[in-house]
C-alpha cells in the first residue's frame, strides 16, 4: 500500500548519513574537514545576519550542516545502468553530462541528485558518477584484460538487487525494507583494500592512467570522496593546515565574491594506503594506492546559459595568463589574474538579474502576500518591494574544476593528452537513460517561482 512506504528524500537522507559515518571511520582527515566546516559556517552566519536571514528565508538553513556530494567511477555500461536504478530509489536522478577527456581524465561522467526543491530542501546529497572509458586507452591487450576483469566483478550485493527490484515493482520500500535497502547499498561504497588483480597487472593499468587502475584493480567503486559545503572556504582553505590538512594548491572556480557564483571547490591530498594484490601461488603482496581524499565545497548561484558562457570565458581568460601550477608556487599570482579578470562579472545580485547572467527563484514578501491586484508588472513589484527574489543555488558540477580535482589527486606527472571525444549518445546509452539538462531544468525553476507569485497575488506577469 503507497502509504506504507518510506519517502525517496527519507531514504537518500539515511543514506547520506550512513555514508557520511562510514568514511568517517574509513578516512579520519574527513571528520576532522567536518569539524572545521562547521565551525566556519556557524561563525559565517553570526557574522553575516544578512546570509542567515537569506538562508532561513528560503527554507535552507537547515540543509547546510547536513549537505554534501560524494563521487564514484564506475567500469562498466551494466554498473552505470544499475546504479542510476538504485539511485532512483532515493529519488536522485541524473542531470548533467561531463566530458572529461578534453582534461586528460578518461572518463565521462553525470551527477545523481535530487531535483525538485522540496527534495533539495530535505537533502541535496548527490553523487558526481564517472564511467571509465576504456576506449581511450591506447594498449590494446590491456584494454582487453581490464575490460575482462570489470566485466566479471559484481559490485551490488544480491540484497541490494533484490530489494531495487521490489521498489520498482512495488512502487517504493517500506520502512523494514528502506533500512535495509541503505545497509545493502552502503556495501557496494566501501573501501576494500585487497585487490582484485595481481601487482603486475595493478603496474601495467596505473602505467595506462592512475584512474584506470583505481577503476578496474577493486571489487567495487569506493567512495573517493565526501564534500561537505562551507560558507566560507577560502577560511577553510586557510585554517586546514592548522588541523594537520594539506589542502591542494588553489582554490577551483571563479574567485572571492560578494555574489558567490556556480562553485568553489578545494580538496587535500589523496591518501596513500595499504592495499594487497594476489598473485598466482595464492599469496598475498603488500603495496599501497592512493585514491581517497576530502573536499569542500561553497556554492553560489546557478548561471544562465549567457552567464556560464562569460564565467568560461573569463576563467579561459585568466588561465591564459596564468596556469595554477600544481606544487603552489605561482597561487599567489593565479589568484590576483583570476580576481582582475573576474572583474568584468557584475558582483551584486540585481546587476546579475537584469543582464539575466543568473537565475532567481520569486516569492511574495509580507506586504505582497497581503495586497491584492498589483499591477502587471514583475519589475514594478520587486521595485515596489511586493516580490523578493533570492538567487537559486547551484546544484551540478563544473568539468574544468572536476578535472583539476582528479588532477590533484593523480599527482602531477599523471597528466596526460587525450583527443576531446565528448560522446553524450554513447553515455546516455550506457546508462539507459537520458540526463537532464541543468539549464532547462534552472530555468523551470525560475519560471515556476514567478508562476506562484502570480497565482497567489494577481500580478498579472507575462513569465517566458
Ligand atoms: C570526481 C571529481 C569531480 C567534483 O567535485 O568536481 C568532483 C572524481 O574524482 O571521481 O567530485
Ligand atoms: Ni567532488
């Protein structure tokens, strides 16, 4: 009966929180990077009762403190499509496609997450998923092996099979089968540190790529990271190494802001860990690999399609004169270019509105809620202080920041040069399911906030 089923946001809440405390155990550095991003926060907001007051009044206040994105890789076509089934069940749903190839990452990838925004409200929890692709693998006969060794591994447990194919056919999971659907699932992200390939093959696939071997060498897709999101990170960036963190060189994305646009990220350093290979005699070898790290994020305003083309522009721009290099020496001057030349991005909310450079979300303000017919004119309303309107928060992933992420945590003679091959068909196809495009869906958003005002107060606006 649908009463008796546990809602998807309740599920992906669990969820979130049983992950959370699993790496947690399996990476102390997390619950340290925590720790210093709640404090960050709380004194963010003692200090800024304007970003509180923002905060509260669109409902997400709460949603701070709980938040965060995790990411995985996959290595087959049947585990993308497997986990886009699972993931529906705690209603996140694919949106987005990112090519990385162009960065010298072989792997395309989407981001699973929530959608609506009484969903986001409840919890944003996303996971940026990425998809080896073994077709950009120069050596043949290695590409063959690995293809062969992903193919056979089973990364689901047969519980969490069972139990995806109940909700789907049942239409949900009550609440016995939900705590066990997040235990079962749980499994599937845990580090194992028994590999399932020998030395000499694990030396061959990290000679091919870091990711590759980091993909193919286990018996299932470790989480490598969790991020929780902090409202200031450029003092997180600053306090890390005081709790004994080394963080990556330079923050990624656009600089410093009044008007925090897309996403800043900064991450530390993977950790290198004991790992065992099996050789052929049956016996264990010790090595270690490095893939899991920490990460932060602070999140800003989700940009128009006009607006995301000035941000790569000048991000472009800025890396034109200055390339961050890995080991810091030139952060410094990195972020004086990326300032000057983000100077050209208007920094106040109502300049980004009217150059429709961001989306808003519209509501009522008190005195709109309780005057009636006024006017036809959605700009009349907001001058006349009747319509407030409330940036809408970026809710995907940046490719450039992705990679200089991956990067970060492939060290620095991992680069390489692959030919851009973005391939959405091939990805889609993979996945068994299209992804939804972020703009559409942004623009949706904007759209329907000025749609309620209307309702609600009888401005008669024309929204596009
Ligand atoms: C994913 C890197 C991308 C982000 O925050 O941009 C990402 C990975 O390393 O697997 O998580
Ligand atoms: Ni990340």
């Amino acid at each position: 009966m649908a009463n008796d089923f546990v809602a998807c946001d309740t599920i992906r809440s669990d969820f979130s929180a049983a992950m959370s405390a699993m790496y947690r155990m399996e990476v102390p550095a997390y619950g340290i990077l925590m720790k210093l991003v709640a404090s960050v926060n709380e004194e963010a907001l003692s200090t800024d009762p304007q970003m509180r007051e923002r905060l509260s009044a669109t409902g997400s206040l709460d949603r701070i403190s709980q938040e965060r994105h995790g990411a995985i890789r996959l290595g087959t076509p049947e585990e993308l499509s497997t986990m886009r089934r699972v993931f529906a069940v705690m209603g996140m749903h694919p949106v987005g496609y990112y090519d990385l190839s162009t960065a010298g990452v072989p792997v395309h990838s989407t981001a699973f997450r929530p959608v609506s925004d009484a969903s986001l409200k409840i919890n944003p929890f996303r996971v940026f998923t990425s998809l080896l692709r073994l077709d950009l693998i120069k050596d043949e006969a290695l590409r063959e092996e690995a293809a062969e060794v992903v193919s056979k591994r089973k990364i689901f447990s047969v519980g969490a099979l069972e139990l995806v194919e109940k909700a789907e056919r049942e239409g949900g999971l009550d609440s016995r089968d939900a705590r066990r659907f997040v235990q079962e699932v749980l499994q599937t992200f845990r580090w194992h540190d028994k590999a399932i390939v020998n030395a000499e093959m694990y030396e061959r696939l990290h000679e091919a790529h870091r990711l590759v071997a980091d993909v193919v060498s286990f018996k299932g897709p470790h989480i490598n990271h969790l991020t929780p999101r902090t409202l200031d990170i450029d003092s997180v960036q600053q306090r890390m190494p005081e709790e004994g963190i080394a963080p990556k060189a330079v923050v990624e994305g656009p600089p410093t802001r009044q008007c925090p646009i897309l996403l800043r990220q900064t991450s530390f350093k993977a950790l290198e860990e004991a790992v065992s290979f099996r050789e052929a005699d049956g016996r264990w070898w010790s090595g270690s690999h490095t893939a899991r790290f920490g990460e932060i994020e602070q999140r800003g305003i989700a940009l128009t399609p006009k607006g995301r083309a000035l941000y790569d522009r000048l991000l472009n721009e800025t890396r034109e004169h200055c390339r961050p290099a890995a080991d810091g020496s030139n952060a410094t001057e990195y972020e004086a270019a990326l300032a000057e030349v983000f100077k050209a991005f208007p920094d106040d909310w109502n300049s980004i509105r009217e150059q429709g450079l961001g989306y808003f979300s519209y509501s009522l303000t008190e005195e709109g809620k309780s005057s009636t017919g006024i006017g036809t004119d959605l700009e009349a309303a907001v001058d006349a202080g009747l319509v407030r309107f409330d940036p809408i928060v970026y809710e995907d992933f940046l490719p450039v920041s992705a990679a200089g992420i991956f990067q970060s945590n492939l060290g620095d003679d991992a680069t390489q040069e692959f030919v851009a091959s973005p391939n959405q068909k091939m990805f889609e196809r993979d996945l068994g399911a299209p992804v939804l495009d972020e703009f559409a869906h942004y623009a949706g958003m904007m759209k329907a906030s000025i749609d309620r005002c209307v309702r609600n107060s009888g401005i008669g606006v024309a929204a596009e």
